[in-house]
C-alpha cells in the first residue's frame, strides 16, 4: 500500500519511461511520502503485442471489407502470433541471437511497411546486424500497427493515442462524447492492467502525468474508471499538456473525472494536495484548478515558495519495469535512433532556459521564464546515483537548452570521477562552444547534441531572436563535428513574413551544411503559432492574423494566416524528401529546384558559404581569464642530448599515449621538465591562463612564443585545452 499512484497513461516512447513520474517520486522520497509510479503505456504494448494479446484481436467487421494489406495480415496472422513474443524479447535485448533469422529472411511476415526495404536499404547499408534487425522488426511491428488501426481500433499509435482528441481542443465536447462512447479494445488492456494495481496499492490520491496530446484521451479513460469503481480515491492532473494547453480551462464536466488539475514544477503543488486530502480543513493549493461550488476555481493561495532544483531529490525510476522496454529503429535518422534505440537516465542540467527570447517559444510560461541551474556536483552525483540505480551508463538532458557553462563544469566532474558514461542533450549554436570545450564534452561522454538552426537566415534568426548566425552556427557545428559528437539540427520553415527566397537560401545553406559534413541530422518543422509564445500573445508584431476560438478547455496551437499570403505547405514535401538524401550524402549535385514540382527562384547564397564561415586562421591572442586543463595522460620522458655546430642542448622527448595515436614532441630540457610539472597539476584541476604564463616567465622569457609553438599547438590539438 502506497499513498500515491503515479500513472504515465498510454502513449509515450516505447524505449525509455518519460521521466515525470521518476522525478516526482524522488522529490516525494525526500518527504518519506510513499508512493508507486507506473508506465501504463509500456504496459499495454507488451500485453498488446504478445502471443495471448494478438491472439484476442478480433477485427471489427468483415475482412473482406478491409484493404489488400490489411487482408495480408489477417492470412498470415498465425506466422505474426507465432514470431511475435521472440519479436519483442529480441527488441528487448533479452533474445540477440535471433538477429541472424530475422536477417535471413523468410522469418518475419512481411506486409506494406517492407516496401520501403528497397529504398532504404542503401541508408541502412552501413548498419551492423542487430540494427539491421531492429529495423525490419520495427517494420514487422508497424504492419501490426497499421492493421489494428484498420480493424481493430483507430485512435491507436505506438507514441500517441487517440492523439487528435487532444490537439487544439479548444472545447471539451469531442473528448466528452469520445468517453461516453463504449470502451475500445485498447482501454479493455488499459483498465484491466489499471484496475489490478489500484487494488494492489490502494493509493489516497492518484496522479496522472500527462505529457502530450497523444496521452490525454488515456488519461480521462483511467480517471473515468477509478470515478466508478473507487470512488474515495482522490485524482489529479499535471504534465506538460495541462502546463501548456489547460491553463484557461473553464468547462466544469472536465471534473466530473478528475478531482485537480495542477500546473507547472509538481513538487509542492503534489505535496500540498496530499495534505488538502490529509486534513481537508486546510485549503491551501499551489497553481491547482478544482470544482467549488460547482464553478471552476484556480487556486494559488499558498504563501509556500516552489522548491529548488537541488532540493527536489534524485529521479527514482523504482516500481518501472525497466527491462520490458523496446528499443525500435524506426527511420535512418540518427538523432531519431537516440531517441528510440535503448534506454537513457534523464536528467536535468537547469530548469528553464538561459536564453528565454526565442519568439515561437512558450518563453511566458515558468517551465522557461524560470531559469535555475543545478550545481555541477550535485547533478554528476545524481548521475552516480541513477547508474547505481538503473545499471544504465547513458543520460539524456532534458534541457530546454543546456547553459555552455554548466556543461563544462559537469564535464569537468565526470573526468574528475572517472565516470564512464554516455550524455546527449539540447543546446543552442553559440559562441561558446568554442573547439576546446567541444573537445572537454566528448572526452567526459558527450556523443550528441541538439540544437536549433530553425530558418537559415540571418534576417529571420534576428526576426526570431535566436541570438545566432549561421555563420556563427557553421563554426560550432564544425567544433562539435571535428571532436566527433554528433550533431542534429531542428530546422523550421512557413515562420511569419518568411519569403518564398528565404526559403530557397535556407535550404542552400542546409545542403552546403550536410555536404561540408558539420551536420548528420536534421528535421524540418513547419511553424506552428502557440498561445503562450511572443508570436502568440502580439500577433500583429509578426504580420500574422490569428484565427481565434472560445477557450473553454486547451488553449496552446492557434490556426493564423500569414500576411504575406504565402502556402507554406506546398514545400513541405521537397524539404523533407532534400534532407533524406543530404543525411545520408547523396544528391548533392542536384539543382534545388529538382525537389519541388513548382517553380522556385535560384538562391542567392554563394555555393561556398558555409565553407568560407568555418575557415579560421590561428588566434594568437591570450585571454588571462581561461583556464587551462590537461585531459591525457602523463607522458613517458626520455632525455637526450642534440649536438650542431660544436654546440650541444640537453634535450627531452616526451611520449604522450592516446587510445588511438601516440604524439612524440620534443623540447629543451628545462621546458620539458616545466611542461611535464604544469601537466601533473592541469590533470588535477584547471589552471587560470595569467597563472600559468606567471610561472612559465618567473623561469623563462616569452610565453607567447613558447604557447604557440608547433609542439606545443601539436598538445594543443590533442588534450591541452583552454577553456
């Protein structure tokens, strides 16, 4: 018995728990509240997709009424419940071997999904046999998909259910009259699953966690059902959806299923609600919407201040079953690949974000206008935990945007530790990022990032705020790609006032981007205009027409039209094919006007763009404030004497040994010695630049022309940074 049940309703990832539920209950571990936390979603795919669950899958009509591949399912639909539970032991990492006979062919049933075999196995080429394998079981698994969503149910998704219910709900009316409706094949998993572990825990108070659109439906379901069947059980809502899309909510029926809504940081709006249910007499709340008097109320009369970053405990993912999640590879992207393929610790480096100003992004709201980053140790010893925890090396920060700053002080305490681990998280293209950092962050684990390029104009990155160029974003992209840390750019396009010519250069500049080799992934977005964004709340500033509904339930994505009458969509399609092939080097040659079937103009950027912004020339100016670090090993030292001329030095040759290489570099003696000296004490702990030149020049003349030597810009290149 717990006094919380934390829910992830259906649909999320299918590879890794979304954190909400773990980081809420790691806050409430510090309370000594007791609570249990689960992942319905992952829960309801393996009952779904076993041999017992296919088994139970009637078609709902006549199969003869269905299309040609859905009939190609149901004929072959013994071989799929045959093969399905080795399938997804497989995706599990519990069943590797089976790589081979999924690789052989003739082993999985194939329906439409394996059309695109034949244009993607170039993309795939490179794979290794497991990765292979986990693409065509994805495929295998999608045919599943499509025929549930033909014959069996369709609001179904592997990430989201019943996702339209959700989007730009401005009324509740259609989720309303979806939930008066008879229980699809899906909720019949859902509750049955849900049903069982509200009894075994007997919680007071059950939270639902609400992420996305592609959750929302899912979550009402189970409120709807814990209402009928324990109705003493208190529920409550909070997440991202209702962060964002329900915080004009109005419509009274919303609570005839859950007893709370609460928005933004969880931790004391949960606390608090818990000791509403505790002692009901005290009637304080934090940010929570709740019935009274049968009228909407929102109430945020605590005088309680949120807590702190790191005050709010380690994320707990106890109670999850972490070894039932599938790792799928669903496309040849490879950011995508991250997001989908194994499964990550997520943590997070700051709350909010450093830079606030982007003008498409919800920056009103608090989950980005309240900026608190977390202390460098405490978060390296909250990896330390979760590894303890999970058995998992690799972390995804869920930033907003990661700050430079905090990125090298966490870098610097995981080699500090020696901790070997893999991270991955968002940042934005500054100038920050400079070559040595770049270098520090792959040497602490770093293996990607991502960050916005949006639109490839410089007019535009000012009009968005971004604080970027793309010249400015060449060069970091450069630094990140030569330290080998991958590199995926969001790119958007239709954003106001955007011409048909700024369109066309910004696709110039990505292909001269991907060719140069600076980026390996990217998606294209097309601008959407949300509620809480600068564009949002002053549309007449950015020459947009919004097109407005009466709010009385979500309130994020506004429909607009665009004074400058443009069709933005059309492009959609010669954006999104160009990328597939610039990701994966090909099609380069081609004119840009090849990927559309209406006439666009020819580009205004010169073809040589972005490799004349990457091109640099040695900086020989010295900044007293850097600081200095040595991440390499200690060399081996052997002395040596040189003769020319009569004359003679003592000299020393220093071997420094890399994983992959060896650098050999000699010096004269007394240099060498001060060298190895400063080296031992850089391995320990960074240097400031002023203090390191003092000392060199208290025993020798003319640090500058030591500092740019060829042997000493040889270690430069190779572990001695400046940061």
């Amino acid at each position: 018995m717990s006094d919380l049940l934390l829910i992830t309703p259906p649909f999320t990832q299918l590879n890794t728990p979304y954190p909400a539920t773990a980081y809420i209950k790691g806050f409430l571990n510090t309370k000594n509240i007791s609570a249990f936390q689960m992942d319905l979603g992952i829960e309801v795919i393996v009952e779904l997709f076993s041999k017992k669950g296919l088994s139970d899958l009637i078609p709902d009509g006549e199969i003869a009424h269905f299309s040609e591949n859905s009939q190609r399912i149901f004929s072959l639909w013994d071989v799929y419940i045959a093969t399905i539970d080795a399938v997804i032991a497989f995706l599990q990492g519990k069943n590797p071997t089976l790589a081979r006979q999924i690789c052989s062919g003739n082993f999985l049933p194939e329906a439409s999904r394996f059309n695109q075999l034949d244009d993607m196995e170039w993309a795939f080429g490179n794979m290794g046999m497991q990765d292979k394998a986990k693409h065509l079981a994805t495929l295998y698994l999608e045919d599943i998909s499509d025929f549930i969503v033909e014959c069996v149910d369709e609001n179904f998704g592997f990430s989201r259910y019943a996702e339209r219910l959700g989007r730009s709900a401005n009324s509740f009316d259609e989720m309303y009259a979806e939930l008066s409706k008879e229980i699809t094949h899906i909720d019949k998993i859902t509750l049955k699953i849900l049903e069982e572990r509200v009894r075994e825990i007997q919680p007071n108070l059950v939270l639902l966690s609400v992420p996305f659109p592609g959750n929302l439906y899912s979550a009402f379901r189970c409120a709807q059902y814990i209402k009928i069947h324990f109705p003493l059980v208190k529920i409550a809502m909070g997440g991202g959806f209702p962060n964002t899309e329900l915080r004009s909510l109005k419509d009274k029926r919303v609570f005839e299923f859950f007893d709370f809504i609460t928005l933004d940081d969880g931790e004391l709006p949960v606390e608090l609600l818990i000791s509403n249910i505790q002692n009901p007499n005290s009637n304080e709340f934090k940010r929570t919407f709740l019935l009274e008097n049968k009228e909407v109320v929102y109430k945020n009369n605590t005088t309680k201040s949120d807590y702190k970053q790191s005050d709010v405990g380690t994320p707990d993912y106890s109670d999850l079953f972490l070894d039932k999640y599938i790792s799928v590879i669903e496309m040849a992207n490879p950011m995508h690949s991250l997001w989908s393929d194994g499964r990550w610790n997520k943590l997070t480096m700051a709350h909010g974000c450093y830079w606030g100003k982007c003008t498409f992004c919800d920056v009103s709201l608090d989950y980005i206008k309240i900026y608190e980053p977390i202390a460098a140790k405490i978060l390296v010893d909250r990896m330390e935990e979760l590894i303890l925890q999970t058995g998992e090396t690799g972390f995804h920060f869920v930033d907003e945007a990661a700050p430079p700053a905090l990125m090298r002080e966490v870098a610097l305490e995981i080699l500090k530790r020696k901790l070997v681990v893999s991270w991955w998280t968002n940042i934005r293209f500054e100038k920050s990022f400079t070559k040595d950092l770049c270098v520090l962050l792959k040497a602490s684990g770093c293996i990607a990032v991502s960050g916005g390029l949006e639109v490839a104009s410089d007019r535009l990155l000012e009009l968005i705020k971004k604080g970027v160029t793309v010249e400015q974003v060449a060069k970091v992209t450069n630094y990140f790609t030569e330290a080998g840390i991958m590199v995926h750019a969001y790119l958007m396009y239709g954003y106001p006032t955007q011409t048909i010519q700024e369109t066309v250069d910004s696709l110039e500049m990505v292909r001269q981007l991907f060719q140069i080799g600076v980026i390996q992934s990217g998606f294209w977005h097309q601008f959407a205009m949300t509620a809480h964004s600068p564009v949002g709340l002053n549309p007449d500033e950015f020459g947009v027409i919004p097109q407005q509904n009466e709010i009385t339930f979500a309130n994020n994505d506004i429909q607009f039209k665009d004074k400058t009458g443009i069709n933005h969509d059309k492009f959609s399609f010669g954006l999104k094919k160009s990328l597939f092939n610039y990701m994966h080097g090909m099609c380069f040659d081609y004119d840009l006007q090849e990927w559309f079937d209406f006439k666009i103009p020819n580009t205004k950027i010169s073809p040589d763009f972005i490799e004349n912004a990457i091109f640099e020339t040695t900086d020989f100016s010295l900044k007293p404030t850097s600081k200095i670090i040595w991440i390499g090993n200690l060399p081996i030292v052997d002395y040596f004497t040189k003769s020319k001329k009569g004359a003679t030095w003592e000299m020393a040759k220093l071997s420094f040994h890399f994983k992959t290489e060896t650098l050999e570099i000699s010096l004269e003696k007394d240099h060498a010695n001060w060298l190895v000296k400063t080296i031992k004490l850089l391995s320990d702990h960074p240097i400031l630049l002023k203090d390191v030149k003092l000392d060199f020049e208290s025993q020798f003349e003319d640090f500058e022309l030591f500092w740019f030597s060829k042997q000493i810009i040889l270690l430069r290149n190779s572990g001695l940074l400046v940061l």
